[in-house]
C-alpha cells in the first residue's frame, strides 16, 4: 500500500533553470561586491569560495522560495502546442 501523493506541479525544465539565474545572479553579485570592499584582499579562489557559500544559502532558502511564488502563475502555466 503506498501513502498519499507527493507529486506536486513542476515547472519546465527552462523556466526553472531562467528563475534559478535570475536568483543567483543578483545575489552573486551583491556578495561579490560586499567581499571586494572588505578592507584586505583575499586571493581569488577563496573570494570566490566566501562569495559562493554566503549567495548559495540565501538564494535556496530566501531568494527562490520567494521569487517562485512570486512568479508561480507564470512558471506553471501551460504552454499552448499547435
């Protein structure tokens, strides 16, 4: 016997991975400058590695929850084939 359904509506592949962009991609950039303005360099590598593992976080657990609910009218809406 199986327990109730789990299935939920996914978005196509493609909105999915533009949301996922559009998440990152601001976020990225706003760690990136905050990390560029501390008052020491850092090398490259582990600039990238501090940007990386602040933006990662904020944008799985505040920026896309948000940004797909947000959008979820339009990432689920089915596409018209002809």
């Amino acid at each position: 016997m199986t327990g109730p359904s789990t299935h939920t509506k996914t978005a196509p592949t493609y909105k999915t991975a533009f949301l996922i962009w559009v998440a990152v991609f601001p976020t990225v950039l706003v760690f990136s400058t905050l990390v560029s303005r501390l008052p020491f360099e850092m090398p490259r590598v582990l600039s990238i590695f501090v940007v990386t593992a602040l933006a990662i976080p904020v944008v799985v657990y505040i920026v896309l929850p948000w940004l797909t609910r947000l959008v979820e009218f339009w990432a689920h809406r089915l596409e018209k084939t002809s």
